[in-house]
C-alpha cells in the first residue's frame, strides 16, 4: 500500500482566522494527499512563553476546528 504525505509548512500567528486560512490553503493544494502534516498548534498559534494561552479565544478556536 502507498502513502502518499504533504507536510505543510505555514506562518503561525496567534490569530485564528489567519492560520484557518493558511491551512485551508494548504489542505486544498494537497487534495490528492493520504495525509497532510501541520505544524503543532497550528490553529491557536504557539510561543515559548505559554501565558499568551489565557488569551486563545476557545470558542472561536472550537468553531474553527469544526468547520
């Protein structure tokens, strides 16, 4: 069985709507694509100091994964 993989490398922000779009744009450039690889965190946007996390928007974030 062959498995064909796309790993998408994208620009992370800590705004939600950007990284959807960015990773919507990478999932339909890679629509023949078994499995597509993203970055950790990819939706919410990372940063070595994690206090930035109590301002992730968890409803939006929620909305946007279901999507």
């Amino acid at each position: 069985m062959e498995l064909s993989i796309s790993i998408g490398q994208v620009p992370i922000s800590f705004n939600i709507e950007e990284n959807f779009n960015n990773i919507k744009k990478i999932l339909d450039e890679s629509n023949e694509e078994d499995l597509v690889i993203l970055p950790e965190e990819a939706m919410s946007g990372y940063d070595n100091d994690i206090t930035f996390l109590k301002n992730v928007d968890l409803e939006k974030l929620d909305h946007t994964m279901n999507l």
